[in-house]
C-alpha cells in the first residue's frame, strides 16, 4: 500500500475548494506551503513526525515507510532547477520511499497574507534521481589561512531540475508521476509515459583550486549507462489538463560543466 494516491487527491481537492497558503513569515515562503501540506496529512489522518529545518524529508509518515519532501516555488521566478540543501534527491531513504511535492505559488506582493496553489506536481524521488545509494555526508579539512587555524567545511548543495522543467504539461494543474511499475489507482487515469535515461559518464569527485577560483569535476564511467526508467503521469478521472511529456531539453545527455 502506498499514501501517494490519497495524498495527491486530497491536494486537488483542496485546490479546487479554494483552500489558500497562509503566509505566517515574509522571508520563508517555502514553510507557508509546508504548513498547507500539513493540513492535507491530518484531514487524512495520516500521522507523521513534525517537520524540522535539518530534517530529511520534511513529512515522515508513522505508520508507512514512506516521507514527503516540500518544494514551494514562487511563480514567476525560479522553474528550472531548485536548491537540494545539502541532500541529494533520491527515491529511497533510511528505507522510506520519497516523494517529492513541488507546488507553486504567486511571487509575494506588499501586504498579501494569503495565496493560492497555481500548480503542483508529487513525484518519486527515482524521477529526479535514480541512484538511491549516494550518502550526503559533510567533511571539512583544517590548516587554511595565513595562521593555519581556519577550517573549510565542505557543505554540499546540490541543485535539481523540477519536475516542470522536466515535463510539459504540469503547468497550471496537478500531476502525479510514479514509476511504471508502481500500484495503480482504479481512481486515476495515465495521462502520458515519461522515460529518463542514464548518463554515460558520472561524476564521482571535484577538486576546488583555492589560488584560481576553480572547480575541476572527476568523473568515471556509468555501469548502468544508457538504462531507461520508465514514468507514468497520472490525474484523477474527471480532472482534466494537458496530456504530459518529456521536454525535448531534459532528453540530452550532457557532461559535467562548471558554473561561471
């Protein structure tokens, strides 16, 4: 058994009865849509731990081995990518399986103390990333400075395309994506196949030059180069919206590069 079904639908109902993010702080927007998703998990009665800033995924269910990870993104503004503090996406973790839920919401206007869920989209953490062995792990090093007495903490961010990135048709409606070979849901309908492919190469290292400002990446074959994963889009029967496809720019394979 699994909690997403149930969960995406009391979303979309949510949305469609007009229920509104309530802005509690100006600076943490991303908190606003956590506490709206708090409310979805309770109407369902599904218990969890409390959320926390340093707690990965934000919603671990009690009684399912299953978490949620919550993306709130201001629309317009930031689509492409979103920031992983310091946990890569994956969808397997401390043998919970991970959904993430991406919700948008409009970019803040003076004033406004509440707003609505433009669009949102839940999918298997596997979507974004397939490899759930990867352990985040922080290390630092010391000896830096002109005393020697400086520690460098290497802190990782990582940063992961969105699901809106990724398919087309997820704007402005709700979308569900999960493996090909999850349970099925007699209430949902597939409304398109979504297949990622794996890179050839992978990066399994960098090494940062502290005199030139540069960061070189260090990369290694993939053994599982080329495989596919298959995705399955789905909505609930009756609710509408565009069918939903790759985007033509997340089919490219592309080596490591460095931002500038």
């Amino acid at each position: 058994m699994t909690s997403c079904y149930d969960v995406f639908a009391q979303c979309v109902k949510a949305i469609q009865n007009g229920e509104l993010i309530q802005s509690v702080s100006v600076r943490d927007k991303e908190f606003h849509f956590q506490n709206w998703f708090q409310y979805r998990l309770r109407e369902l009665g599904l218990d969890f731990d409390e959320p926390g800033r340093n707690l990965y995924p934000d919603f671990r269910l009690v009684h399912q081995p299953e978490g949620y990870e919550l993306k709130g993104l201001a629309w317009p503004g930031r689509e492409k990518d979103y920031d992983c503090n310091s946990q890569v996406p994956s969808g397997s973790h401390n043998g919970r399986t991970i959904f993430y839920v991406f919700g948008r919401y409009p970019a803040a206007q003076t004033g406004e103390k509440e707003y609505p869920v433009i669009d949102l989209v839940i999918c298997h953490g596997a979507f974004l990333n397939a490899d759930p062995h990867y352990i985040h792990k922080n290390k630092s090093l010391k000896g830096f400075g002109s005393y020697g007495d400086i520690k460098i903490r290497d802190r990782k961010m990582y940063v992961a395309p969105t699901p809106f990135a990724l398919a087309n048709g997820t704007t402005g409606t709700q979308t569900l994506i999960l493996p090909a070979e999850f349970p099925t849901d007699k209430r949902f309908e597939q409304i398109g196949e979504l297949l990622r492919i794996e890179s050839s190469e992978l990066v399994v290292g960098y090494q940062f030059d502290l005199h030139q400002n540069t960061l070189v990446a260090t990369q290694e074959s993939n053994p599982t180069a080329n495989q596919q994963h298959q995705f399955i889009a789905y909505r609930l029967k009756g609710q509408g919206g565009k069918s939903v496809s790759m985007a033509m720019d997340s089919l490219a394979i592309s080596p490591a590069t460095n931002d500038k």
